[in-house]
C-alpha cells in the first residue's frame, strides 16, 4: 500500500441526519392531594398559538424547522425539582415555572437557583405573577403585547422577584 492508497482510507465521512422531534411528554398529578412530586407539561407538536392545547401547554407555530417547538410548565413541590428545570433550560427549552405549591422559603432559593441558571447560560428569567416565571434560554426573545422587548433586570438580587411593586 502505498502513501496515497493509505490516506484515502483514513478519510471517512458519515453523514448525520437530523433527530427526530420528540413525542409530547405529560406527567399529570391527580390534584392537591396527589403524593407525586412535580407536575410537568410539555408540548412538541406545531400548532397555531390560537389553539393552545390545554391550560398548561404552550404550541408556537413556527415558520421554519430550527424555530421554537415547544415550551416547558413546571410546577415544582420542592427545591428537588430543580433538576427538571435546569436539565430543560440547559436544552435551550424556555421553562415556565409555577412555585405556588411552594413554601415561600423554598420558592425563593428555587427562584434564586433559575435567576443564576439564567445568569449562567447567557438567558434571562422574568416574573410572570406573583409566584410564576419565565425563563428564556440566549436564542430567544420575549415580546411585549405591542411587539417591544420586554426589559428583564438580572443584575438585582434574584431573591427580590418576590418583593411585591
């Protein structure tokens, strides 16, 4: 075998194909008095936004393949669950995160873990209500309802998004 025959075998190309998306994932509780420890919802299917699934799913229509498919509803019980979130942000999936089941010192260092994720991965959070919140991975941007970017301050103290206006 000589020089040339021996590079062109050390040459090999495979050619990857794009992942298929993923299935709609529900975990359901039965309610209040359910003994399980999260209630997740997530949405991967392509609907217009005028015919949203359900209450806790959010469908964007989106106008090309590498847009936004699908927005993630958490609903955290305890601190623990904050693997769920980090593990869906870190997928650049923006996470809606609802912590009214949440004693208020628990909510707060869940609050403070998201602004630092956030912080971290070059995105933002942003408090929805009270005790609900949107975090947005860096490839997105969050409109207000007349279409202007809606201001997200990370530089206070994240602890401070429970602190009533």
């Amino acid at each position: 075998m000589d020089f040339h025959e021996e590079k062109s075998q050390q040459r090999s190309v495979r050619e990857v194909s794009e992942p298929a998306p993923r299935a709609a994932v529900r975990q359901q509780s039965a309610g209040p008095a359910s003994t399980g420890p999260l209630h997740v919802v997530t949405s991967a299917e392509n609907k217009p936004a005028s015919r949203a699934v359900n209450t806790k799913t959010t469908a964007v229509n989106d106008e090309s393949e590498d847009e936004l498919r699908r927005i993630t509803t958490i609903h955290p019980r305890s601190y623990n669950d904050a693997k769920i979130i980090g593990e869906s942000f870190r997928e650049s999936i923006p996470v809606i995160m609802n912590v009214t089941d949440m004693g208020e010192s628990e909510a707060k260092r869940l609050v403070d873990f998201s602004a630092g994720l956030a912080f971290a991965l070059h995105g933002s959070i942003e408090r929805v209500t009270d005790k609900v919140f949107l975090l947005t991975p860096a490839n997105l941007e969050v409109l207000g309802a007349e279409g202007a970017e809606v201001p997200v301050a990370l530089d206070s103290e994240p602890s401070h998004l429970f602190d009533q206006d």
